[in-house]
C-alpha cells in the first residue's frame, strides 16, 4: 500500500512537471505572438478600414507618406488617380519603384512593397506628395 502512495506521489510529480512545461510553453507562445500582432498593428488597422469604406487606399502612416491598397489592379488605379487629381502625373517606372512628377518639377519615388502573404500592397513616397486629407 505504501508503494502504491509512493508511485501515486510520482506520477503526480510528473503530471505536475508536465503541466509546468506547458504553461511556460503557452505562456511563451502567446507573448511571441502577441508581439508580432503588436508590431503589426497600423498594417491589421488598415486592413480593417479598407474592408470597411468604399475606397480601395487607406493612407496608414505621414512621415514618410505610407498608403495601403489590395494586391490589386484596380486598387493601385485608384491611389494612382487620386495623386493625378492632386497635381502629380506618372512619370516612369523602374521594377516597384514608380516615379511622380508635378508642374513645379519636383519627383517623388512611390516604391511599393507586398505585405501580408502577398495581399496588400504598402506604398511608401519618397518624400510628401503635400496633399491634405480629404
């Protein structure tokens, strides 16, 4: 009988350890996770708000200009007409750099860069197109 309370003793020591391990495992997991979703926070906002107005470009950041838009043709015409209603006319491209000009000859770089497993599309200016939210 003794040796049975013994035995019990040690599987429950194991069960504890085993339980600890997983805490600490969990624990662990969820701060890296958390993490991630932190520094992804402004990309995960605007994700939620082009999914929620009509417009396929939501501005996400001012210094340096940063726009998002879906990994999409028609999303990329529409930020791309609403800097041709601006003043601002396309220029060139050189791979995903994409070169604006204005009537004062001044030249911003647009480069775009694919986030989110290839969904979205964050294009960042090279300087301000000083254009005011609207």
């Amino acid at each position: 009988m003794l040796e049975n309370m013994f035995k019990k003793d040690k599987n429950k020591e194991k069960d504890d350890k085993s339980n600890k391990t997983l805490l600490y495992s969990a624990t662990a997991t969820l701060g890296v996770l958390g993490t991630v979703v932190w520094q992804k926070r402004d990309l995960l906002k605007a994700v939620a708000l082009l999914t929620n107005r009509k417009k396929k470009w939501v501005q996400i950041d001012t210094e340096p200009e940063t726009y998002m838009t879906a990994n999409k043709s028609e999303a990329q015409e529409e930020l791309f007409a609403y800097f041709t209603a601006h003043g601002w006319r396309f220029a060139d491209q050189i791979a995903d750099g994409f070169f604006w000009l204005n009537d004062n000859d001044q030249i911003i770089l647009l480069r775009q860069k694919k986030v989110l497993q290839e969904r979205y599309c964050l294009w960042i200016a090279s300087k301000s197109f000083g254009i005011t939210n609207e």
